[in-house]
C-alpha cells in the first residue's frame, strides 16, 4: 500500500462525505463546497514525508568516564555535550537534536559521573526537575538501572526521587528503583 495512494483516497472519501452531509442545494451556492475541498490546503494538505537521517557516530568514541562504561561509541552530539559538561571549566549546555537521539544521556552521564568522583563528600550532589511525574518516574528506573549496572556507582552513589502523592515507598535502591521514602531522602542532607 503506497501512502500517497492512500492519501488521496482518503481525501477523496472524505470529501464525499462532506459533499453528501452538508449539500449546497441554493443554486447560487452549487459547487462551491466542491470548489473548496479540492483547493489546494483550503481543506487537505498534502502528506508530510519525513527522512530521518542516521546520528553521526564520534570517531573517537574511547572511554571519557570512570564510572559509566556505555557499551555503545557516543554520537557526535553526545561527545560534545560531555566535553562541556565535565572538567573544572563544565558550561551551561542546550541539547536540541531528534528523538532517539540519546539526549538523556549528554546530561545523565556527567552528573552520575560528578557524583562518583564526589562521592566521599555527603549530601546532594545534582538536582533533576522533570515536567510530569510519569517521566520522572520513567527517568527513575533508568538511573536505577545504569547505577546497578555499574560496578563503580554501586554503592558509591545514591538516587531519590520526590514527587506529589502517596504512593508506595522505597527505603533503598535497586536495580529498577530508587529511594521514595521522604524521611529516608530528608535524613540523606
């Protein structure tokens, strides 16, 4: 099935529709209902056909952190933003690339990164503000997951979550959660 085929069908049926719904039965106005749907983007527009274009791969994809082993070479946007989001001299970073693109992990990277190589000094290291609870509760079992998955984070670097609500609590991390319990995240200051 071709989809401009398919486009164009639509648009026929639906006009149709409209012609035989809402009919122009005043001589004056005959036709012009007609006249409008196949004006063109009066009514339809036409398909939009997208070419996503494969993410530049780094060439130098080596190690850059000691705590996070991606098994997987960064992409040219992500080797940017650790370049300038690590060291003494990390600047203020806009990512703004496509989806899929790996955007959570230009930031994630550096912060669980910072947090290990501070993790001897106590209290909160980073802050991460998500725009709904469901994201950051997605986001949360993400960084569960790298934590666990890394033996240098684990058990050197600690994940709590506050969001609004009254919901089940965790008191510990795991591989799939992080700490919930309120008291437990006030006493960790």
């Amino acid at each position: 099935m071709l989809p401009s085929v398919l486009a164009k069908q639509l648009q026929r049926g639906l006009s149709d529709y409209i012609e035989t719904a809402f009919p122009m039965t005043n001589p004056p106005f005959r036709g012009s209902l007609r006249r409008v749907l196949e004006t063109p983007d009066a009514v339809f527009h036409e398909p939009y056909v997208a070419v996503r274009l494969p993410f530049r791969v780094a060439d130098d994809g080596g190690a850059r952190f000691e705590a996070i082993h991606s098994p997987f070479k960064p992409y040219v946007h992500q080797r940017k933003a650790f370049a300038r989001l690590t060291g003494e001299k990390a600047r203020s970073t806009l990512i703004a690339t496509g989806t899929g693109s790996g955007k959570t992990e230009c930031f994630l990277y550096p912060i669980l990164e910072y947090c290990y190589q501070h993790r001897e000094e106590r209290g909160i290291k980073a802050i991460l503000i998500y725009p709904m609870n469901a994201l950051a509760s997605d986001q949360a079992i993400r960084i569960a997951k790298l934590v666990s998955g890394s033996l240098r984070l684990r058990g050197s670097v600690t994940v709590g979550m506050c969001v609004g609500g009254a919901g089940a609590s965790s008191q510990e991390m795991g591989p799939e959660n992080v700490i919930t319990h309120r008291d437990t995240l006030l006493q960790a200051f």
